[in-house]
C-alpha cells in the first residue's frame, strides 16, 4: 500500500452505484420474506435498495477472513440503504451444530452488525427453504434440465473428462422426463440407499468449464438434520443450494471468495433456468468474487484451526492467541479495530498476503483513542522513600485519557512504599540509562522526584528493594513541579493500595510469517508441518501489581497500561476483586525485537 491512511480500493461498491444509477434493481418486489417468484410479485417495491448476505456454514468458529466477509456485506448494505441477510447455510446434514450457530451470531453481532433492520428481522436458514429446493429440482427435470445418473460415483469421475478432454454423456442422460421423475420420487421416498442416485443438472458433457459438465444438484443421503430432522433423506448440492438460497431471498450482490469464480456460469444458468420457469423473480441476484483474506503469522483454514483445538496446542477456540473472532475478542481486540483494518485492505481481485503489523496497527490506533489510561507494574521491585513518614499517604491525580481531559483524573495513592518496575532500576547504569541508580533524580509520574540513595540486596545479590529521598516540593500539577529538571520518569503504584493480579502477555501464535510454509533452501521433497511452526513463547503469565482503581473491573473493560500496551480484562477467568488481564497488543511494533 503506498499511504496506508487512505481508504483503499473497494471495486464493489463501484458495481453497487453503477447498478444503482441504472435503476437495476428498483422494480423489485419483497413479500417480506423468502419465496419464489410467484409471492415477490403480489408484494410492494422492495424497500431496500440492495440486499447482501453472509452465508456460513455452521461447521466451525469464523476467523479473521469471516471478519472480512461480514464488515464488506453488512458494511454495503448500511452504506446504500439496503439490508443484510445473516443466513445458516446449513444444507448439509452431518456437520452442523447449534454450538457454532449460537458462535456465529454472537460473533456478527460483537463486530457491531444486526440483521434486525427497520423492522424486519432477516436471520434465515438455509434448510427452511428445502421444500422450495425439491419442487425446483422436479421443475428442472419436466423441463429436461436434469436428469437421475445411475452410475457409479467411480464411473462419474472416469466419464467428467479433464481440463484438456471432454467428459462422455452418462449412459443414463436420455431417460425420459417420466422415468427421471419417478426415480427422483423415490429417491425422496427413501427407495434407494446413499450413492446410488444422483439428480445431474443437463448441460453440457464437453464444455470446457467442468463445472458445466452436468454437474450433481441432489444426492441421497440418510441423514438427520439438526433443523429438518428425518423429513429428508435427499440433500441439494451446495452449488444448487446456494444460488437459490440468493435468488429466493431477494439479493442483488452475492459475494464470495475467488475460488467459486469457475461456478459463476452454473451459478447464472441455473438461476435463468428457473426465472424461465417462472419460479424466481428477476433481476437475479448477480455473483461477485473477491480475495479471501491471507494474513502473516496466523493460519485462516478451518481444518487447520480444528486441529490446533483438538491436539490441544491452544486452550479452545476462544483462546487468545487463535485467529478465530471469539479469540480476538477475549484477547481484547476492538470490533473498530476490525472496522478500520478491513477498510484499509479494500477489496480487490488479487490474492494477497498481508502482514499481522497492518492488523496490529489498525487495533492500536482505535484502542489509543478509545481507551483509558491506568497503571500496571508488571515485574514489581520495591521503592522505599525514606523521608516519607511511615503510615502517611496522599492522593495524587492521573488523567483517564491525556487528549480527553473531560474523562476526567482518577486517584493514585502515594505512600513511603511503591512498586516499580524491575527494569526501571539498575545499580551500574547502562550508558543513556535515565531512571533510578545512586544519585540520580527521576520523577515518580503524577507524584515526586526523587533521588535514588541505594538498593538492598538478598544473600544471592539479587536487588530486593531501591532506596530513595523525595524532594517535597516537586509534586506533579503544584508551582514547584518544574524546579528540578530531570530526564527518567517512572509510573509506580502504592504497595499498600495495589492489586495484585495475573496477566498474560500473549505474543504471535507462530513463529514464521507463513506457518508450515517453504523456506529458502528447503529441499524439493520437503513437506513442512505448521504445528513445527508454533511460537513456543506465544503466552507469558506473570504476576503484576496494578493501582487500585483495577480491582473491581468487569470483564472485557480494556485500557491501555501505560507504557506496556492495552490489555484487557480476561472474559472467562477475571473476577472484581480478582482481575485477569490479557494484553491485546503492545504499543509499538516489537515483534522480533526480543521484548
Ligand atoms: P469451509 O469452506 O472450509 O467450510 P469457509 O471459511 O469458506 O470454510 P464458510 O462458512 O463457507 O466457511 O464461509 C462463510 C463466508 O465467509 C463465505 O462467503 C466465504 O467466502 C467467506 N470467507 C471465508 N473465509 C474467508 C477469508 N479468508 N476471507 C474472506 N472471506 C472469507
Ligand atoms: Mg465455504
């Protein structure tokens, strides 16, 4: 990208407004839900100017690409005055799960999407429509588009041909449309066992695009359905089902990832098929593809993902450091964040691979913005202030947000005994170093300089407590603050006030910009796994000393801890009174800098 900071390319929304000026879909009508050509057509115009959708599977938790799909169709619809479908595609019967359904509305929903619009509610499944998708099937074969193969599945493969030969014509092509509508009966029926019919689309044995080669439309399958139970034992093929699911519920733009750009004529000639047939309304619904997301240091496959759950390299799908949106979510990754990330990339034709660093950014500048500032001392080291008196404390002022002062100051006790962190010590200073070493100054952030007289140490030399004097009248935000010049500033919490809490600094879940991909010298034969690939640092816990205004918050409520990230109360095992924080990011880009 030459300047990140300007709205990317989005070749969509270029289609949109062309189709908009030209009044494409302005005669459309909406019955206010799903059917066919015959129920739009006694329904008003459609109030929505365009419809889109987002059509999972319910087979597994959406990811980061999900999140791509989601921002872009919803995104579209709120943009030209139109709506978004949320619709289960959920055709198959072996896969699904109300677990992931439950999943996938509540990820849609985090990302600040609603299907509830103007009061219609469009949340469809695909499954409702099933009774549509056979009287369809039974249309195309009384018209003579489709016809019952007896042949084997072995035979089927042998006779589709190759990219460079044409398929041969089923022997069981020229059936009559009575004995194709016989046997597609009693496959309903439940006459014939699995595998040994199957309903083919008729079009074309030689055409170059093997998916014109009669592609499959219905198989027999004995199956309960989660939602259709034993009702059916015949199941649409997912690029029958999937343009029909479209064209019935009314949508303009069907967007998907690349790699059905090679269905798009099936996806057109199926559907002119039954708008011949009078059962779908036009203008049909017209296929877009665009690239799928490809990010660096994660892996976007769902099998993939299935198998770092079940050999237990994470701790479930929602662990922090997993590419799935319940992941990022308790990672406390913003959904602006997702908002401003995916804007950033567009929308475009060609495959990209784009860099964690660009996604990292996108969060940290919505979570500067949006989040408070407080203080966590993550490797605590004790500060004794000598002249201060035993028992005696004052409150000193922090702002919540330093460019949104009307969020007003919180309170930071300060006594004769502070945290600090351990690095923000040391007895032989480094050369440059700034903070606290015999004899020199530094200010305590919001509270005093002091000056540092010496440490003690425990019988392995390890430095258990620093010692120092303040100076009383350099106290932050009084008319002596700036009587003493110094250089080191440090922040710090009250030891008889902190909190002590757990945090995990979570890092990249891979070590390797493309896990289980080639590296420069691999030999030809080499197969690389992406488990090999795993960051073995990927989580820290330690135990930190927070200031006292972190005790009680609520779950997912994030700030940013100054000077170490933005980090975010763990949804699943923090507590009020017992905080659990997780860091989303850092801030800055330290990724391979060893920090
Ligand atoms: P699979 O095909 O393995 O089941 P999937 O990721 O395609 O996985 P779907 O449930 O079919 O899962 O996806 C729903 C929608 O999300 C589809 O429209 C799909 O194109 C889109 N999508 C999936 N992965 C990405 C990605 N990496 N980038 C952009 N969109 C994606
Ligand atoms: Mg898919």
């Amino acid at each position: 990208m030459s300047n990140e900071h300007a709205p990317a390319a989005n070749f969509i929304k270029n289609i949109v407004e062309a189709d908009l000026a030209a009044g494409k879909h302005a005669q459309r009508r909406w019955a206010g839900a799903p059917g066919t050509a015959a129920d739009h057509a006694a329904a008003p115009l459609d109030p929505a100017k365009i419809r889109t959708r987002f059509p999972p599977e319910p087979n597994g938790y959406l990811h980061f690409g999900h999140a791509k799909s989601i921002l872009l169709n919803f995104g579209l619809a709120e943009e030209f005055a139109g709506r978004c479908h949320m619709r289960f595609d959920d055709t198959n019967p072996e896969k699904e799960e109300q677990e992931y359904v439950d999943s996938i509305l509540d990820a849609v929903k985090w990302l600040g999407c609603s299907w509830d619009k103007d009061g219609e509610s469009n949340l469809y499944y695909a499954s409702n429509y099933f009774d549509w998708m056979v009287q369809f099937a039974e249309y195309l074969i009384s018209a003579g588009h489709a016809y019952v193969d007896s042949q084997s599945a072995e035979e089927m493969r042998a006779n589709r041909g190759t990219l460079t030969q044409p398929g041969k014509d089923s022997p069981f092509r020229n059936r009559s449309v009575a004995e194709n509508m016989d046997l597609f009966k009693r496959m309903q029926a439940g006459e014939f066992a699995d595998g040994t019919h199957i309903l083919r689309a008729r079009i074309d044995m030689a055409s170059r695009n093997i998916n014109l080669r009669d592609p499959a439309i219905y198989r027999i399958r004995h199956a309960t359905h989660h939602n259709t139970g034993d009702k059916w034992c015949v199941y649409p093929m997912y690029t029958f089902a999937h343009p029909i699911e479209d064209a019935l519920e009314c949508i303009t733009h069907s967007l998907c990832t690349l790699e059905f750009e090679d269905q798009r004529p099936f996806y057109d000639w199926l559907l002119e098929r039954l708008a011949e047939g009078g059962l779908l309304q036009r203008p049909l619904p017209q296929q877009i593809e665009f690239s799928r997301l490809n990010l660096t240091y994660v892996v976007l496959s769902k099998r993939k993902l299935i198998q770092l759950v079940e050999e237990k390299h994470v701790g479930g799908w929602d662990d922090p450091r997993m590419p799935t949106l319940v992941g990022a979510r308790r990672r406390g990754y913003s959904p602006e964040g997702f908002k401003l990330f995916a804007e950033r990339i567009g929308i475009s034709k060609s495959d990209s691979l784009i860099d964690y660093v660009v996604f990292e950014d996108a969060q940290r500048e919505v979570m500067n913005e949006a989040d408070q500032r407080r203080v966590a001392v993550l490797d605590p080291l004790k500060l004794i202030i000598d002249n201060y008196p035993e028992g005696q404390f004052e409150d000193c002022h922090a702002p919540n947000h330093p460019l949104k002062p009307e969020l007003g100051q919180r309170i930071m006790p300060f006594g004769r005994e502070l945290w600090i962190e351990g690095e923000d010590f040391q007895e032989v200073p480094e050369k440059g170093f700034r903070r606290l070493f015999p004899g020199n100054k530094a200010r305590l952030k919001y509270g005093y300089i002091v000056e540092c007289t010496g440490c003690d140490k425990d019988e392995n030399g390890k430095v258990v407590a620093v010692h120092c004097t303040y100076l009383p009248d350099t106290k932050s935000g009084t008319p002596g603050a700036d009587s003493v010049k110094v250089k080191g500033n440090l922040h710090w919490v009250s030891v008889a006030h902190a909190c002590a809490a757990e945090i995990r600094l979570y890092d990249r879940l891979f070590a390797v910009a493309a896990p289980g991909g080639r590296r420069e010298g691999d030999a030809p034969e080499l197969e690389r796994d992406f488990l090999d690939d795993l960051n073995p640092n990927s989580v820290r816990v330690i135990a930190a000393q927070l200031e006292p205004s972190l005790k009680d918050v609520p779950p997912e409520q994030r700030f940013q801890f100054e000077r170490h990230g933005y980090f975010v109360a763990d949804r699943v095992d923090s507590r009020p009174g017992a905080p659990v924080f997780n860091r989303a990011v850092t801030l800055k880009d330290s990724w391979g800098k060893g920090s």
